[in-house]
C-alpha cells in the first residue's frame, strides 16, 4: 500500500446557514460535521492529514487541532485555490491524496476505504467519487467519453449545456489523486468560468489532456454523499445520520421502540436486551449496560448506566448509576453523583454531586447536593441538604441505616450517625450521634377556638 495523505476542505463561511457558526462546525448527532469527516479519513490509516481553513479557523483549530496539521486560504478563490494551499506540506510527497470536503459528515470510513483501493488498484493519476442522483440539481456532472466510459470532464451547474444538465452522475467533491500529478496540475488550472474561480474539478481535464488515465468510483448509497449547505440539508443529514446509529444499535441487539423519535449520538454504546422508549435522548459518551429500561422522553448524557436499571422520564448527565437503579419519573440526576446499586431516585428528586450507596432510597420530592449518603439509607419526602451559604458548599453525611424523616432540612455542613432517626419537620445544624433520635422543631400549641376569632376579624 503506497503512502496515503488527505486535505479536508474547511475554509467556507457558508452564509447560506445563515449562522455566526463556521460552518463545518455545525453539528450532526451532536458532533461538528468536520469532525466527522476527519473521524471516517482516519480509518484508513492516514499518513498526514492536512485541514484548509479559512472563516472561524481559531474555532476549528480548537476542536480537531490534534487530529491534523492547518493551512489557512486567506481568500475564498475557489476549492482548487484551497487545495494548492496545502502545497507546501505535501508536493514533496510521493502517494496518494484524498481530498474531501469538511460538509460531508455522512460519508463512512468503508466508502473512504473503496476509493482508495479502487484509484490504486487501477493505477490512475485521479479517481473522482461519484454517484446517481435522482436530482442532480445544483451538482457537478460527470461527463464520460461515449466510446470508452471513462470519465472526461465534470462540468459545474452554472457552465454546463443542455445536453450535459440532463447527466444524473454527480460528482461527490470527493477525489483521490496521485500526490504528485494533483500539485502540477493545480499549477495549470485558470479561473476563466462564470464564477471567476479555481474549479478543482479542472484538474481532471487537465490530466486527460495530457493523456494521463482519469477513473471514477460510483457509490451505490446516494445519501452518503450529502453536501451540507443550508439549514434545510443539515436536517437532512440530521435525520439520515439517527437513521443509521440507531440501525446499528438494532441490529446490535438494542430494542428501540419507535427509531424515529429516539435519538441516539454516535459515541454511545449500549448492549443488547436493552430497551429504549419514545422521545428518549442519549448523549456524549453514555455506557448503558444490558436488560436496562430507558424513558420514555429520558435525556441521559456521560452517564454509565448499570445492569437492569430503569430511567423513566428523568435527566441525568455526568454521573454513574450502579446496576438495578430505578430513577424517576421526573427526578433530575445532575454532573458529579454516583448512584449504588439497587438504590432508587423517585419522581421530582433533584440529585446533585452526591455519592448514593446501594438500597438507598430517595423517593420523592427532595433535593440532595453535596452529599456522602451511606448504604440503607431512607430519605423522606420533601427533604433538603442545605449545602450553600450563598458563598461557599458544605458537605452533608448521612451513614448507613439511617432514617431521615419527612421535610427535614440538614444544615450543612453536618453528619447524621449510622443507624439514626432524624424526625419529620426537623432542621437539623449538629451533628447527629449514631443509633440516636433527632427532633429539632418547635413544640405544637394548639389555641382552641382562635380560628372563629380569625373568621369574624375578616368579615369586619
């Protein structure tokens, strides 16, 4: 296998998104569309991958800056321009050059991986990647010699005659070439079109002119090769790229009641048996374990999530949840807390960088921040560690067995002793002892026929 290269084309401002957001920077699956480009390149083993930027390059430079080496295209002259401004790392190199462009975030790592083998295999100094359109509006045409079928030219939308717009083979943007013949025949490619720019696409009318073999690879997956250039073609890759996570995650063994309302970002793994309800969202670097029950309408992200848990109409993100957790409905588990097993987050419970050891239970109506909350533990309804002084965040520890009863407020920083029973209504600011009973609320005085002298007050 000869030495293999790769130049990303990043340097569009892309206005037709109508966003202040460079524009291989929007996300698909919440990942940005050059990233994913860069991602598939990579699994073929890539000597040197070189990234044209151009509009918002900081922000580029700052999410992929370790995956790849930078040239910046002062002026958007076009993508033969672009290409000729990775000269200076590359024309020395013997190989081959992939070029791609950094909106195509659907193209895999198995199509990327054809085109090689296909270009080397047939020895040719261009390999264009091409595919059938069922409207080939807007796209490069592919012009093939009738007597031989090789490719002889492509022609842009806005400079091709009647007889080639009716060519429904189009080009991709995406080509290999021999590193070599690529720089020399930049050198010769002119701007004279209706758009007064370098076309990269000349390159391969050059080579043929020079006799030198030009050869095209056809993808049979159409919607692979999608060019993201507006809020409308976003969408699009939106939904084509939840359609094929989501069918991998079915034939892996995950069921997923309803694929088009479930979306499912591409670093998450999840294991077979596990079931995955309507309106669920699943993001970042989520584990979800097997036999496990998500939603419906659940939003999880950075979360592991353990054998056999349930999360029904919860949020949770940034946290561990140990195996046979049930949380929810309606409890939100926020960054920082680890949840043991067999323990359970009931509906309206707001946990919050807290350690929950296993059959602990939270059931209702209760916040818990900034806690260390041992094993056995039952924590009553409308209960609040009261861990912010409006400056600073205290601890709450609360040992195994303890009983902490209905609305009681746990002044922090403080400790309730293994065993103990802290009574309903309580605020509790000392420490608890161990195998103790804590009351701390006023004393009940009852005022017997008060309330008439109430009612009559308020008719006067």
């Amino acid at each position: 296998m000869s030495n293999r290269y790769a130049v990303v084309l990043a340097a569009g401002q892309g206005t037709r998104m109508k966003s202040k957001l460079y524009k291989v920077l929007h996300p698909v699956a919440g990942r940005p569309m050059v990233e994913h480009v860069i991602n598939q390149i990579n699994t073929v083993h890539l000597n040197k991958v070189v990234t044209v930027v151009g509009f918002g390059a900081d922000k580029v430079k700052e999410r992929i800056g370790s995956e790849c080496e930078f040239v910046v295209q002062e002026e958007q002259l076009g993508t033969g321009h672009a290409v000729l401004q990775a000269e200076e790392l590359l024309k020395d190199k013997e190989g081959t050059t992939i070029v791609v462009c950094g909106d195509t975030p659907l193209i895999t790592g198995e199509t990327y991986q054809d085109l090689f083998q296909h270009h080397e295999r047939t020895g040719a100094k261009a390999t264009v990647l091409t595919a059938k359109a069922p409207n080939p509006f807007g796209y490069g045409r592919v012009i093939r010699n009738k007597a031989t079928n090789e490719v002889e030219r492509i022609v842009e939308q806005k400079d091709a005659n009647e007889e080639e717009l009716l060519v429904d083979e189009i080009n991709t943007g995406t080509y290999c070439f021999d590193n070599q013949a690529l720089f020399h025949a930049l050198q010769n490619v002119s701007n004279d079109n209706s758009q007064g720019e370098y076309y990269l696409p000349d390159v391969i009318e050059i080579l043929q002119k020079e006799e030198e073999k030009v050869s095209a690879f056809m993808t049979t997956n159409f919607d692979e090769t999608l060019g993201v250039n507006d809020r409308v073609a976003l969408a699009q890759a939106e939904r084509l790229m939840k359609h094929r996570i989501n069918e991998k995650h079915l034939r892996n063994g995950v069921a997923i009641i309803d694929p088009d309302h479930t979306y499912i970002e591409p670093d998450v793994e999840i294991e077979a048996d596990t079931i995955i309800y309507p309106g669920s969202i699943l993001k970042g670097n989520t584990v979800i374990k097997g036999n496990c029950a998500i939603g419906p309408h659940s939003e999880i992200t950075n979360c592991y999530i353990g054998e056999g848990t349930i999360v029904k109409q919860s949020v949770a993100s940034d946290s561990k949840l140990g195996n046979d957790v049930k949380v929810g409905p309606y409890a939100h588990i926020r960054p920082s807390s680890s949840i043991g097993d067999e323990a359970k987050i009931g509906n309206f419970v707001e946990i919050k960088k807290t350690e929950l050891a296993e059959k602990s239970k939270v059931s209702h109506l209760s916040y818990i921040g900034d806690a260390d909350v041992g094993r056995n533990v039952n924590i009553g309804c409308g209960t609040i560690t009261v861990n912010y002084d409006g400056k600073n965040k205290y601890l709450t520890t609360i040992e195994d067995d303890a009983f902490i009863g209905c609305n009681s407020n746990l002044i922090a920083p403080v400790t309730v002793g293994k065993g103990s029973y802290v009574a309903a209504g309580s605020t509790i600011t000392k420490d608890v002892p161990e195998d103790s009973l804590s009351v701390a609320r006023s004393r009940q005085t009852n005022k017997e026929g008060y309330a008439s002298k109430i009612k009559n007050r308020q008719k006067d």
